[in-house]
C-alpha cells in the first residue's frame, strides 16, 4: 500500500502535504514532475543543457527550488538551480568550483541548506570524494 499523503498539525486544524516526486529524462536534458497522489505528470523542465549530462534531482526542504547536478565530462561539474512554481532556471544560483574532476552524485541535506556532492578525480589525488556545499 502507498500512501503519498500526509497529515500535518498545524494551528486549526490539519493540512494535507501532496507529495511530487521529480524524475529525470536521460540523455535529453529533461526532468518530469509527477504527483504521486494522481500518478500523473504535472510538468516537463527543459535543462536547456544542450544535452549535458543532468543528475541527481534533488528539491529543496521548502520545495521552492529544484536542483541537478551537471557533468558532461569535458568542463567542470556544476549544481543547477531552477524555480519550482515557473521552471525556470535561477542563473545566480549556480554553484561550482568543487574540489573534485567529475561530479557523481548529490543530495540536500535536512537542514535545506547544505547540499553533499559525490565525485572522482582520475589525475591528481584519485579516488572518490563528498564535498559538503552550505548555502
């Protein structure tokens, strides 16, 4: 049995939290919003990433922000940041200059405000690497 929603107390009375889960459309660049209570897609986000490689979808702990990690091998990762409410990629919230060639992963942290990238260098100092990003 799945459940997707959820009651929260709050001040007169309960409120219904709609969980939407955002899944990613690999190679093209694209990610989908699916609500999970109707098992229907809400919107699709275009990366205009020119069909970099796009992953990890992480959404902020208030939900107003959506987050991919992006490498395409040839320039250095970087963590893309896009309005939820208009899907719309937020420019100044580009984060990079990571301590690591390749990026591989990456998740928000409870707080909303910290962000753990995974990666890899192959020339200098190999190995696998988490970058703790607070923001």
């Amino acid at each position: 049995m799945r459940n997707s929603a959820f009651k929260v107390g709050g001040l007169g009375g309960a409120a219904v939290l709609h969980v939407h889960l955002p899944a990613l459309s690999k190679p093209d660049g694209h990610a989908v919003l699916v609500d999970l209570d109707s098992d229907r897609v809400l919107t699709t986000i275009d990366f205009q990433s020119d069909y970099q490689p796009v992953l990890s979808p992480a959404v902020s702990r208030d939900g107003s922000r959506f987050y991919v990690l992006e490498d395409d091998q040839r320039s250095v990762p970087k963590v893309l940041s896009y309005k939820t409410a208009t899907n719309t990629r937020v420019a100044r919230e580009t984060v990079t200059g990571f301590d690591m060639e390749r990026g591989t992963g990456l998740t928000m942290g409870p707080d909303g405000e910290t962000m753990y990238i995974t990666g890899v260098n192959y020339a200098d100092d190999p190995g696998a690497f988490l970058q703790i990003v607070n923001f």
